[in-house]
C-alpha cells in the first residue's frame, strides 16, 4: 500500500491534538500534521508545524519530513 493510501485510511481516526493551523495524528508513516486552515500555503508550512507541534507536546525539530497532498488535504509527515 503506498504512503498516500495509508495516510488517507489512518487519518480517519481520532485525532491526538487539535491547534490552530492542524489536526495532529499517530500514523504508522509517523507524525502527521493535516492542514486545517482553508487554504494550504506554498511552501509547505513546516516552520508552523514545529511551533504548533509544541502546543500538543510534539517536539519534531529534530525529525525528518515530508508532505503530501491527500484527500483530506494537505498533510505533513515527521519522521525518524
């Protein structure tokens, strides 16, 4: 199953954390961050997803990243 499928099937759960910009969610890809703000901005909004991250007691400055683009929206993956 390829990482865009998975994310869509797991971010139908609950999510762990709400903020103001994202809806935070345990994947098994890693951390997800979905887009909840209208609009997506471009680049990618990392540096609002550090900051927010913190809020839910995330600290994923150190994690690798990615974003992808699924039904859901505009979601960004932190990982190891």
């Amino acid at each position: 199953m390829a990482i865009r499928e998975l994310l869509e099937d797991e971010l139908k759960a609950p999510s762990i954390g709400t903020t103001d910009c994202f809806s935070w969610h345990a994947t098994s890809v890693g951390i997800a961050a979905l887009w909840t703000a209208g609009q997506a901005p471009t680049p990618p909004p990392y540096d609002n997803a550090l900051k927010e991250g913190l809020q839910v007691g995330l600290d994923l400055s150190r994690e690798e990243r990615e974003f992808h683009q699924v039904s859901q929206g505009l979601v960004l993956v932190f990982h190891s």
